[in-house]
C-alpha cells in the first residue's frame, strides 16, 4: 500500500511538473524541451524504482551454518526448555541463561 501511495505521489510530482514546464514562457522559449527532460528523468527514476523495489530480498550470511548448529546443539543438550529467538535455557533456578553450546 506504501509503494502505492509514493507512486502516485511521484505520478502528481511529474504532472505539476509537466504542467509548470511545458509551457515555455516568453523568457524562455525552450521551456518545453527542459521540461520535457525533467519528466523523463523522473518517470525513468520511478520506473527504475518500481523495478528495484519488486526484486525479493535475500540475505544470506556466511554465519547461518554456524547458528544452525548452535542451535541443534542447544536442543539436543537442553530439549523444550531452550528458547532459539533469545538463545536462552530456563535453569534450574528458574533463571534465564544463555546457550553457551558450540
């Protein structure tokens, strides 16, 4: 819905943009072929944007291997009592600590 909403705003930018611009004025008769420029550079921005933004993210971290047996190990030495999203085991002093397995 955000990206919606910044297109169209970008979509009225280049309109009152083309609007201002495109009319040359009597200082400046080459107003049109100024304007023109600055709607095809920000219509190629948006269309790059547009581009960039819909491409899936991947993050991929040389450490993944390492967490994955970390917390294998965990679940092995200490079952449902560890917590893989803060890495901690309840103790039996009720206490949180953290896995300090390898």
């Amino acid at each position: 819905m955000n990206k919606l909403l910044s297109i169209a705003g970008a979509g009225a930018l280049v309109l009152a943009v083309m609007a201002s611009a495109a009319t040359p004025s009597f200082a400046d008769p080459a107003g049109d072929t100024v304007g023109a420029g600055i709607v095809g550079g920000v219509l190629g921005f948006m269309a790059g944007a547009a581009v960039a933004g819909s491409a899936p993210h991947v993050y991929y971290h040389d450490s993944d291997f390492a967490w994955r047996h970390h917390v294998r190990s965990c679940f092995r030495a200490y079952g449902e009592d560890y917590d893989p999203d803060s890495d901690t085991v309840i103790g039996y002093d009720g206490y949180e600590h953290r896995c300090r397995l390898r």
